[in-house]
C-alpha cells in the first residue's frame, strides 16, 4: 500500500470513473460531479495565450511569476475586495491548490493542528495530512453557518491554522461579517494564520462577498487564495496566486523555486490579459453569474419537489450540497446508479465522512444541460424507492 493511499480521495479522480461508463455503455454523461465551469473562458484569455506562444514568450519567469501578472494581481485584489498588497506580499501559483499546498507548508509543522469547517473542500483535509499535521473538523450549522461554540472550543495550543473558503464549497454558503469577526477574532487571540479561499468570489446572488484579510487587524494573520480557474472558466491554464504577510509569502516562494519553479509563461500571459480585461469590463463575470442564478434557482425548486431530498438555497457558489438521508440513499450507492442514468455527481463523504447521505453538485453548466441532467435525476428518483438504513 502507497504512502498516501488512505488520503480521501479528489472529485476530480471521478473522472476516470465516468470514463469508463461512457465508453463501456456509451452513455453521455452530465457532469455535476466536478467542479468546474463548463463555459467557454473569455475570448481574451485565447488570445493572449496564444499571442504568448507565437511571440515566443515560451521561457522561464521569475519564480513568483511574471512581474505584470504580479503587479496586475495587486491591483485586482485592490479593485475586487479592497486589500492592498505589495508585489512583494504576491506569488503567481500553478493553480490555487498549488498555493494552499505551500502555505500551509510554510505554516505547519508535523504534529500542529489545522481546523476545518465541515463539510469541507477535499484537499484541505489531504494536503496537511500529508504533511504529517493533524486535522480538526469543525461542523457547520444546519443547514449554514458558523458554529462559534464549536469553533472556540476546538482550539488549543497546537492549534495553527484556521482554513475557511468562501463562497463555501460544497455548500454554497457565504461567511457573514459578523461570522468573520468571530474567526478574526480567534486569530488575533490565539496567534492562528487563517487560510481564505476565495476562488469563487465573484458567484454572488445575495450577500456579499468579505475577505478576512480585509479585517481589522487580519493583514499579517490571511493567506489569500485565489485563481482564474472558476471565475473565468480557465481550469486548464492552471493559474493561482495567493497574497499574505511577506515572510509567509517568502516560504511559499522558497518551495515553488525547489518545486514547480514557476506556472506555465504563456497561460501567465493569457492571465494578465483576461486582468487588464475585465478590471474594466465585467459584462463576462455578470453574464456567468445571472446564468449561474438562473441554474441554481431551477435545480433547487426541481431537487425539493423530490419527496425525501432536502436542498436548502445558498447565497453564493455554484455548489449545492443536498441530503438524502431521509431516503437512506448512501452517496456512494448514488453516484453509481445515476452514472446509468447519464449524470454525476460527487458523493458527500468526501467532504466529511459524516455526509455520507448527501452529495455535492455543481450547476455552472449550460441551462441545456443543467435541465437535461436534472430531468434524468428524476427519472432515477421516481423509478426508485429506498428505505434509511
């Protein structure tokens, strides 16, 4: 058995799973399990990424990434959650995972504790395993929000690292101020770093979204993670940043030198395009989020007029993240009896093994196919009848 072979697994790896039955029944499949846009990105990002390769701009960049992508980042954060921070507080990362794995590489030691608000994004739980940490989980209320109670008292003098990400995946939920106040709070207390995830900012339908690091007090205690995957439709460019205290900042580019030297130049270039783009324009970001709405309302008002599915309306994301427990449906059995029916989705396990009755879906698709798929999931839930286990 591998080093690593008991780390839960990434959604990502249900790729394989829905390969398989594509070719072996030949059945198209709906892809609600990952979580990635399925539009196409901004027409400037092709251009620029493809200017870059025939301009010949296909060498190394320094190693906290090309220097107007830096200086670009800055401004961006500046313009879209009122943070400022210098060229020397950013790092150009291949891809926001990259920048989680290195900060809290940077924060932990072995044997520290990092605490999770459950459920929670794969990899936060994955990445400080592997680095022989120890993971808290802190669950949610029901159906959202913070448990202070619970968050308080998970803390103790191990504890190093609060990890949030908002909007939330997989639930959708967006931190409130007053429930950032609680985490700044606890930071500022405690000594604690928080981790802000914030790759899917912009997908606000009511609220709105709050940096940490915006805070009182917070601007040495953040690391914020972002990139142009979800807001942007540009998953495979594979392109983050993360933006914190400079000695922290200073770390992660010591292990990106050793490790993955720099992203890909020409993706860096498309990136600095898409920046100098819609810091000026927002009709793509607008455009996404008011299809994103419009999925998000239907999907929910279809998944509750199943009897024994609970699918409460988040304010943010693309995520939802239903209950079948009155149906005792385990999320494993369903995602491979809707995989014959032509749809996937993400088991809820994976994102706490308390949530074995739920699952995870993301509905940043095409109105077509988001109403093909849900149409499927209902022929599948009306030809089925289950009893809680």
């Amino acid at each position: 058995m591998g080093k690593y072979a008991k780390l839960p697994a990434s959604p990502i790896a249900l790729g394989d799973l829905v390969r398989e039955v594509q070719e072996r029944e030949g059945i198209e499949v709906i892809r609600f399990d990952v979580a990635e846009p399925q539009f196409p990105p901004p027409e400037v990002a092709l251009e620029g990424t493809i200017e870059a390769i025939k301009s010949g701009l296909t060498r190394y960049t320094p190693p906290r990434g090309l220097p107007e992508l830096v200086s670009r980042v800055c401004q961006y954060l500046k313009v879209t959650r009122s943070l400022n921070y210098s060229e020397e507080e950013v790092i150009i990362t291949p891809g926001a995972k990259f920048a989680v794995y290195s900060a809290l590489k940077t924060i932990l030691d072995p044997g520290d504790e990092v605490i999770l608000i459950s459920p929670y994004w794969v990899s936060f739980k994955s990445i400080p395993l592997m680095l022989s940490a120890r993971v808290v989980e802190v669950r949610m209320k029901k159906p959202y929000g913070l448990h202070e109670e619970f968050l308080k008292g998970a803390i103790n003098s191990r504890t190093k690292a609060i990890v949030i990400n908002t909007p939330h995946n997989p639930t959708g939920w967006i931190f409130t101020k007053e429930e950032l106040k609680v985490i700044r709070d606890l930071a500022i207390d405690h000594d604690l770093f928080v981790i802000s995830d914030e790759v899917d900012w912009a997908y606000i339908y009511e609220g709105e979204h709050v940096s940490p690091a915006s805070m009182p007090g917070m601007h040495e205690k953040v690391v914020v993670i972002d990139s142009f995957s979800k807001v942007y439709s540009m998953t495979g460019w594979r392109v983050g940043f993360a933006a914190g205290p400079k000695e922290v900042i200073n770390d992660m580019l010591a292990i990106q030198q050793h490790t993955v030297s720099a992203p890909a130049t020409f993706a860096q270039w498309g990136c600095l395009k898409v920046l100098e783009h819609v810091l000026n324009d927002r009709t793509y970001i607008d455009s996404l989020i008011k299809l994103c709405r419009f999925n998000r309302d239907y999907v929910v008002k279809e998944l509750n007029s199943i009897n024994g599915i609970e699918c409460p309306k988040p304010p943010g994301a693309f995520y939802l993240f239903p209950s079948i427990e009155a149906l005792g449906i385990h999320s494993d059995v369903l995602v491979r009896d809707l995989l014959s029916y032509g749809v996937a989705v993400a088991p809820g396990y994976l994102f706490g093994s308390e949530f074995k009755y739920y699952f995870r879906i993301c509905y940043a698709l095409p109105k077509e196919m988001v109403i093909s798929g849900i149409e499927r999931m209902k022929k599948y839930f009306s030809m089925r009848t289950y009893s809680k286990n």
